[in-house]
C-alpha cells in the first residue's frame, strides 16, 4: 500500500483583521439544557473581539424542545438562523446542513453542549488571518473520558494513520473555523457515507492546529455509545481507503496457499503411509477454517459493496421541514441541495 503523506501548501496572511461574518454552525440534538447558555457564551466571545457573526442551528430531528428553545432565541436575537431537519440524520449530515446554510465568510463548526469553547474563536479567527483556511482545534487532554474510551480512540487513530489514504489528525474533532474555500469545497461533497474527520482531512488547504481544553458536557448526555462509535470506526475506515478489500485479498491468497502446501502434504503422506485414521479432526479443522474465512472476506467485500449500493441511489443528504435565515449578511434562503 503507498501511504501519501499529505504536504499542505503554505499561509499568506489576508488583508482583513477579522471576516466580514462569521458563521458559527451548531447541530444539535436534544440540547435544550445548553442551547440559552451556549448563545450566551457565543455571544460574549464574539462581543469581546467585535466580530460580526451568526450562528446557524441544525436542529437534527430532536425530541424535546430543541426547536421551540431555537426559535424562540431567534426571535429575540436576530443573528440566529435555524434550519429544522425532518428527523435526526446523525451529526455528520445535520453539521453539513449547517454548512449549505452559513453565509459567512467563515464557518466555526462547534458543539452545543459547550464542550467547545467559544473563547477559542478569537484565536481561529487569528489563525485566519494568518492566511490558514482551516484552523482546527486539537483536545489537550481527554478530561471527560475513561480510560476505555482513551484506549480505544488510541487504537482507531493509529489504525487509521496506518491505512488511510490521507492523514486525520489525532484527538481533533469536529471543532474548527474554514474559509469560504474550505466550506465550499466540503459542500461540494455530496456522499452520504460521511465520515467529517476525513472529509475535513482530504479537501487539503493551508490548515493550522490550535490546542484546547475540552470541558465536559455541561448538561445532558452524549450520544455516542459504543456501538455507534463502532460503526463511526468502520464509517472511517471504509470511506477514506480500500486496504481491506486488498488486505481480504492477500488473506485469500496466504489460506490457499496453505491448504495447498496441506494438501500436497495429506497427499503424499497418504501415498506413503496409507492412512490407516479416517483423518476425520484434520477435514472439520480446514473446513470450519476455509468457512470461516471466505465469510469474513464476504463480509469485508459486503460492507463496501453495501455502501455503493446506498451512494448509488443519489438522494438527497437530507430534508428540511423548515429553513429560517438569519438576518444578517447577504440572503441564501434555500439550503442547497445535493447535486
Ligand atoms: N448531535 C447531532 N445529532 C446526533 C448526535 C449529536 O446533531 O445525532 C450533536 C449534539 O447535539 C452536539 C454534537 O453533535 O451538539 C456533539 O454530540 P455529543 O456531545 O453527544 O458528542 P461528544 O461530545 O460526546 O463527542
Ligand atoms: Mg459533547
């Protein structure tokens, strides 16, 4: 497998101190509890460096009052747009959803819960200035975590340094500012198997990295269980390379040549020797292993063949039951659609 190592071109500083708006895109899911605090602490950090902004709401199929919460601090903040997806599409769609609807200049993707903090804003928008167009934010520490899940996510990034076509960068989430640029181009990214990391990873650009403190939840709980982090896990690796369809190949290749050599080997031994034992262990041995592997192999072959099957399909990434825009900034009322 021949690794790319990923050169990223260099920064040349903007004429601009700040972008003309700033949008900052917020999926949410049963937030609630933090959404009026979360609009506060935007707000004052944004105050703080007189940075015109709005703030983009992905309300993802919630059930509570997400969406009544939302509008209402829409009517009485006019920098709110909001757009209210017909059921929860998970966070890679409902933040992309986000992206179609941001006017902005530049984009911050950020987390209702205020495990981001907006505070570090100013010091992206810096780094936009420098001429990055991605600034991404990278957790100092897991402070939130166990130990199982450090472990864990250990383990998915070394695997998918190993394997995957371009370099994700290690405990770096979703949080991070894009120029108008980088959104674009992460626009124009239509697959519905949509793994961000390594989206936000292939479109290249100047890119940055900021460290942070993550805080923990300030309310409610996460959405990521295991078995969801599972699937995150195959979503990124299937998504961003092929090695396991090469991997299943030589797999393939090692066992017949095995049960050759095994072959030639009860053969001659047969010729030889006769064969007094009927050999009834050694056939269910290599039979159970030869089954065992060709499923494994199908169900590697499987999963991409599965994922072709949905991406073929062409539907559109989402629904909207509503858009409402804010009412700053230039007008892109409809949220656009996939191509
Ligand atoms: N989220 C979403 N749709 C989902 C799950 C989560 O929009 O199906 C949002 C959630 O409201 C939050 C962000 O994605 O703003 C991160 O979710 P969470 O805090 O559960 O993840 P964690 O911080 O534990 O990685
Ligand atoms: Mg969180």
């Amino acid at each position: 497998m021949s690794k790319r190592k990923t050169t990223l071109p260099a920064a040349t500083p903007r004429a601009e101190a700040r972008p003309k708006l700033l949008s900052v895109v917020c999926p949410a899911y049963n937030e609630s509890e933090n959404l009026a605090t979360f609009v506060a602490s935007v707000e004052a950090a944004m105050r703080a460096i007189a940075q015109p902004y709005e703030i983009v709401f992905v309300n993802d199929g919630s059930s509570d009052s997400t969406l009544e919460l939302m509008m209402r601090l829409r009517k009485t903040h006019g920098r709110i747009a909001i757009v209210d997806l017909s059921r929860n599409f998970g966070k890679e769609i409902a933040t992309t959803a986000g992206l179609d609807l941001a006017k902005g200049d530049a984009v911050v993707v950020i987390d209702a819960d205020l495990q981001d903090p907006p505070e570090v804003i100013a010091e992206m928008i810096a780094g936009w200035r420098e001429g990055y167009d991605v600034v991404y934010a990278r957790r100092r520490e897991r402070n939130g975590d166990g130990p199982v899940k450090r472990l864990t996510a250990t383990l998915f990034y070394k695997l998918i340094h190993r394997v995957g076509a371009v370099d994700v960068p290690e405990n770096v989430g979703d949080f991070r500012l894009m120029s108008r640029k980088a959104v674009d181009a992460v626009c124009s990214m239509r697959e519905h198997h949509r793994f961000m990391k390594g989206i936000f990873a292939w479109i290249g650009f100047p890119s940055k990295e900021i460290l942070y403190d993550r805080a923990p939840r300030a309310a409610g709980t996460t959405k990521w269980n295991y078995w969801r982090l599972w699937n995150l896990s195959i979503e990124g690796i299937t998504s961003s390379t092929l090695a396991p369809l090469k991997v299943s190949t030589y797999f393939g290749f090692a066992t017949a040549l095995t049960a050759f050599l095994a072959g030639a080997f009860f053969i001659l031994k047969t010729l030889f020797f006769g064969d007094p034992v009927p050999g009834f262990p050694t056939l269910v041995v290599i039979v159970l292993f030869l089954g065992g592997i060709q499923l494994m192999v199908l169900g590697v072959i499987g999963e991409y063949l599965g994922r072709v099957f949905n991406e073929t399909k062409q539907r559109p990434l989402y629904f909207a039951t509503e858009v409402y825009p804010s009412d700053i900034g230039a007008d892109r009322t409809s949220v656009r659609q996939a191509v």
